[in-house]
C-alpha cells in the first residue's frame, strides 16, 4: 500500500508524504543529494516502499557541516539573547504538539510502533523535552572564584568560569524512537546555542525531515538544525570523521558507537556516546508474582522489544520463580499482534527484514543451544515483522542470548536463592546501563542499588524516563549522559577567566 492508495483522511493527516521522494534539509530548505541516489523507507507492518530518502555521501555531509558553521558563526544566532533561544524553543514545543497526530503517524509508519505510544512517547514526552531543555537556555551559569595568586606584589586578581556554547554538532539516532531521541539531542543542543546536523537512521527518518521543518516554521535561522539521510557507513561515517563537528552525540549500538568515539579521539571532538544495553530485572522474595510479572512485561514488550534498556534479563528468587513465569506467560500468550494503526494492538512489528532476521536467529541459537523456549520463537504472522513475544528458560551464562543485545521481545528468565547471587548474575555482562529491583523490603533495596553496575536502576519500574532525569551507561553501554542538565552542560565548553586588577 503506498501512500496515494491510502484513504483521503489518512493522507490528510500526512501531508508531508503526499510526495514520494524526499530531499535532504540543509540550509533551511529542502536540498536534493549530490549523489541522486535513494533508499526505500519500508512499512514494516506490510512491507511496502512508503517514501524514499536520499542515499547521502561525503558531499552532502559537507554542505550540511557548512550550512551549520556559518550560522553558528552569523550575527542572528550567535548574537540572538538566550531568552529568544528559549521562546523559538517553546514556540517549536508546540507545534510538535499541534503536528501530533501527523508525527505519530509517521512514526507508526516507518517503524511499526503502535501510534499510541508514538503519541505519548516520542511525540508528547518530546514536546515536553523541548520545554525543559527551553528553560535551560536562560540558566546556563559558570562560578566567581576567589584565585590565590601569589604575585606579582601589588596584584590582585578576580576569576571566573562561563559556560560557551560548544559548536556544531552531530546528532546520530536509531530508528526505535526516531523524534523523541532527536529531540534529546536537538533541544539542549540548541538551548545552548550550537547548530546541529541530524543523521537519523535511514531506515526512519521521516520525523526528522518533519522536524526540520517546524524548527523552521518556529522562526529558527536557516542552518540552525539541517537533517541529512543517508547509511550509517557512509553518510554516518563521514559526518562524524567530519574536521568542521566539535560535537558528537550518538545513540545505538555499542559496536558503531565504539568505531565513533576512536574518530572523535583522533579529531579531538568531544562526544557523547549513549550504547547497547542487556539490562537485568531482580526479583526479591517478597514481590508480588502478577505485578512482578506485569513488570517484566512491560519492561520487555514495550516497543517490541526494542529498547536499549529492555529487561531481558529476568531473575526471580527460586521460591516464586514459577508463579511469575507462569503469569509472564499468559501475559505473552494473550497479546494481541497487528499494526500500530490499530487502537488494540499490543504488540507491533520489528522495525526491519533485516532486523526480524538478527532477533530469529538469536532465538534458534538458543534454542539450539539447549535453552528451552516456554512461549513465542516464532514468526507472529504471515506478513510483516512480526515476532511473537518469547520467554526462555534454562540458558547459561556462556550463551549469546544471555550475554548480546537481542533487540527484540525476548526475555531470558533465571532463578536465584541469595542476593549475592542475583547481584553477580546482573552484573556479569558486559553492559551497565540500567537495571530494575521488584522487592517492597527497602533496606534490602537500599543495599542493593549500589551494588548493580549499572547507570539507571529503577525500583518495582522499569523503563520509565525524566526529563529531568540523566540518562546513561557505564561499561560497554556508553559514555556520557542525555537529559538532564547533564545533557545540556554537555553541548558548552567550560572557559576561565582569570583578570589581574
């Protein structure tokens, strides 16, 4: 189904999609790749072309780095007050409000996710965002410090810290949630006064186009935030090897994001680096075994799977282990799998033929293995990326399904019989990026929170997100944090003044 064979509300509602092809935005404008080359944006619900994106090159990363440098640079945006920068930002928070529908039925469209959460998530909590980080713009501070100078005699000297903005920056972002992680990204970037090139994935990046659209439409300076499409080994790659970006903000997978920091390192470009995760579930003695269950579910089926910090690794004290299986189980087994489109779907596709491919594999290794699939490991439906929500049991440590990022609605479930136990399990993985405990006994929570290595650790929750709130990892997971005044501080460069008087 392409989009002129879709009904006239539909198409109403997606505007932007009424041309076929798409250009790159740069400058303030739509501006066509020099290379002429496209890639098909797919409808994982019903794997069909719905748009094509350019298939950018090393030539389009330059207009784009240029476009950016010179409004960086120019009088109306270097010299524009910071409360102007936080009033275009609020301007630009509403009108993702009033394009909701429009942006989450893109997003439903080019990623399969259900455009509830599209709504609520990357639409809603993103115009949110964009508020916040507008705050921050009038609230960005350096300190008057008191210098102890020795000489010359007669000399007395004042100090002082200020924060400047940091430059041009690369925002690179997955296809889980394609306009709410560019929003991370772009917001704060642009509260403290940096121009942006937005890569998003080629496989959604019809937000971001929209997106750039609006920035326009709030009144921003052309070249304020220019997105340009294209693979991440080529388009990607050279924008972040780019001489002209002073800052990398990545997110996605540990491997890329590995191969990113080593090209920032040799260009000196200050980054942040937000990765791969295997995020473990504890469940103490004393919870609940349907909320536990609940909890799992949602903190493993919620998008499909596809969240870096999905619970996909769930251990249970022994002594409840199976009433919560049996519960995540029928949980599992009673959701309801179609398209996003639709209002009582539970459980949408995978994002991609390519994707769909890595999650069965990962599932018939370890059903290969020896681990015992309780429900799922299948293909959901005949057409589509659709994979049944899976639980897996009687794996070991050594296993790839235990130990790599799946991606998908698979979760590992493991019994244990001590904390210390439980506490080794979570933390044997080479990733350190959230974690969740289900237990009402606080002194047994208190003492374990600071025993998981991990850089969110949520409490009878799980996959749930602040604004305000620093998000990041330690270990393999990442480098640096998004939200939060973190976030924003991390688009500044700390200048000292010293002044003899």
């Amino acid at each position: 189904m392409r989009p002129r064979e879709l009904s006239q509300e539909f198409l109403a509602k997606l505007g932007f999609l009424a041309r076929l092809k798409h250009d790159n935005f740069i400058d303030g404008r739509p501006w066509p790749s020099r290379s002429g080359r496209s890639i098909p944006v797919v409808d994982p619900a019903t794997e069909m072309v719905v748009a094509e994106t350019p298939d950018s090159d090393a030539d389009d990363v330059d207009a784009a780095v240029a476009s950016a440098r010179r409004t960086f640079e120019s009088p109306a945006w270097a010299g524009m007050l910071p409360a102007e920068r936080e009033r275009l930002l609020y301007k630009l928070s509403l009108l993702i409000e009033e394009h909701a529908d429009e942006l989450s039925a893109l997003e439903t469209l080019q990623s399969g996710k259900l455009q509830g959460i599209a709504r609520m998530v990357d639409v809603g909590s993103g115009a949110a965002l964009v508020r916040y980080m507008a705050g921050w713009a009038t609230k960005l501070e350096g300190q008057t410090l008191q210098p102890s100078i020795p000489g010359p005699p007669g000399l007395q000297y004042r100090s002082h810290t200020q924060r400047e903005p940091v430059g041009v920056v690369a925002a690179v972002v997955p296809w889980n949630f394609p306009l709410a992680i560019a929003l991370w990204k772009v917001a704060p970037a642009l509260a403290a006064g940096c121009t942006v090139v937005l890569k998003p994935s080629e496989e959604t990046p019809l937000t971001a186009l929209r997106l750039a659209e609006l920035v326009m439409q709030a009144g921003f300076p052309p070249g304020v935030l220019n997105v340009l499409c294209g693979r991440g080994h080529t388009a990607g790659a050279a924008l972040t090897q780019h001489p002209g970006i002073n800052k990398i903000s990545f997110t996605g997978s540990t491997a890329v994001g590995k191969s990113i920091g080593r090209a920032a390192v040799d260009n000196m470009t200050r980054m942040t680096l937000e990765l791969g995760g295997k995020s473990p579930m504890i469940v103490l003695a004393d919870a609940d075994p349907q909320a536990a269950a609940q909890g799992a579910a949602m903190g493993i089926f919620f998008n499909q799977g596809q969240v870096c910090t999905a619970a996909s690794r769930l251990y249970i004290h022994r002594s409840i282990f199976e009433p919560v299986l049996q519960a995540l189980v029928a949980i599992a087994q009673g959701m309801k799998i179609g398209s996003g489109f639709d209002a009582s779907t539970q459980l949408g596709p995978l994002v991609s033929k390519r994707h769909f491919e890595r999650v069965m594999s990962h599932i018939d290794a370890a059903r290969q293995a020896g681990a015992r699939i309780l429900t799922g490991g299948e293909r959901a439906l005949p057409g589509g990326y659709f994979v049944q929500p899976t639980v897996v049991v009687d794996a070991t440590p050594q296993m790839a399904i235990l130990r790599e990022e799946v991606f998908g609605p698979v979760v590992v479930a493991l019994p244990f019989d001590e904390i210390d136990e439980a506490v080794a399990m979570a933390n044997d993985s080479p990733y350190g990026l959230a974690a969740s405990i289900w237990s009402h006994n606080l002194s047994a929570v208190h003492r374990l929170i600071p025993r998981l290595k991990a850089g969110t650790v949520w409490v009878n929750t799980h996959n749930m997100l602040d604004m305000g709130l620093p998000l990041g990892g330690i270990k393999q997971s990442g480098y640096g944090q998004d939200l939060g005044r973190a976030s924003v501080e991390s688009f500044t460069e700390l200048k000292s003044v010293c002044m003899a008087v």
